[in-house]
C-alpha cells in the first residue's frame, strides 16, 4: 500500500473516532495529516459525513496551499492546517474539533490550567486561548499558531479546540486529552479548588512522555 493511500486511511479512521467520541456533531470539524516525505497533506472536505468518507473523498493540498488532487472542495479551515504545518515541521497532523467542555473555556476565554498529569505529558502545558477571528480565514489561523507557540493545542475564542500530533493518533489524543482535562477542571471549580501542577513538574512530566513513556 502507498504512502497517501495509508494517510488517507488514517485520516478516515480518525474521523469516525472523532464523530463517535463526541468531539464533533454532524459535520462540524476537521482533520489532516501529512503525507511522510512529501509537501503535501490530506485534509477531509467540506461537509461531508465523516461516517461516510472514502479515499477518494479526500483532498491533497500542498505546502503553498493548491489543491494536489480531489474533486472535492478542502476543508474552509485549510488556512489552519496549513499554517501549522508551514511553521511547525514536526507536526504530522492537526486535528480540530468541537467538543463541549473544551469549548466551554473557549467562549469563556479561559485558558484550560494543568491540573491533570495527561495533561501535562500530551500537551506539555496549559492550553491557551487564541483570539477570536471569524471560521476559516487565514486571521483565524494566524491567531492560532501564535497562540498555540510551541504547545500542541490550543482553544480558537468561541469556537473549538486545535489539537497537533506527530501523527493523527497523537493528534486526536491530545483533542481527547483536552476535552477530559476541560470537564475535570469544570467539575474541581464546581468542589471548591482546581489545584495546578507547578510548572517543573510539568516540564519532568512532558520529558517523560516524550522520552520514557511506553516501550522505549
């Protein structure tokens, strides 16, 4: 199997996880990954059902943002992905959603804290806030990837949560990381106290995952 065919596979299985977990309701969301040892990405199109997609459903878009290959219209958050990729070159996939909790601190404009050790090992930080542009312009994007800095998500102000990966299983961990992180810290406020993970833990925590974690 070739290289795209795999991406785009990946992309389509991440989709449905998205779709069934709650991250996303109808056709709200997107996601891409990057083609390995290209300049391209696949991305999913616009409004379509993520239950539904196939390959050829998908779009390739390069580097300087034109259309590889697909009959279908990108995603209108292409700018988003795009500009992530161009200023993070270790980022494999980006994934956006929706998800409740998460988008709750968005349109409170409140920064997600790490109050949570997953937290701190996937994201490597609190999760900020960008400022509020309108969906899919390029001001949005830009808002984002200044925002995010050298975190892997970020919160777009009313709006949703940005998610990066190394790959689009990583990606969509850290969505799903963010969205628990986002209800715990709701339900801690509600009890009284959200406590804080200092910020040298984190750090010990973030180089744990990145290193150690797993069976390296």
């Amino acid at each position: 199997m070739n290289r795209l065919l795999e991406t785009k596979q990946a992309v389509i299985k991440a989709g449905r996880t998205m779709f069934s977990s709650g991250l996303v309701v109808g056709t709200w969301g997107n996601l891409s990954a990057r083609v390995p040892d290209t300049d391209t990405f696949v991305i999913t199109p616009s409004g379509r059902n993520y239950l539904d997609l196939k390959p050829d459903d998908l779009v390739v878009m390069d580097l300087d943002g034109q259309v590889v290959s697909g009959t279908l219209k990108p995603s209108s958050e292409f700018h988003l992905h795009l500009l992530l990729y161009r200023a993070r070159t270790e980022v494999g996939s980006v994934v956006h959603t929706h998800s409740m909790y998460a988008s709750a601190h968005a349109v409170a404009r409140r920064t997600i804290p790490v109050n949570v050790e997953d937290l701190a090992m996937i994201v490597g930080g609190e999760v900020r806030v960008a400022p509020y542009a309108l969906a899919g312009t390029e001001e949005l994007a830009e808002n984002a990837v200044k925002s995010m800095q050298d975190s892997w998500a970020v919160l777009l102000a009313n709006h949703g949560v940005v998610g990066v990966g190394r790959d689009i299983e990583e990606a969509m961990l850290v969505c799903q990381i963010v969205e628990k992180s986002a209800k715990i810290n709701l339900a801690a406020q509600a009890l009284g106290q959200a406590y804080v993970i200092d910020n040298a833990h984190v750090k010990t925590l973030r180089d744990k995952y990145l290193f150690h974690y797993g069976q390296k």
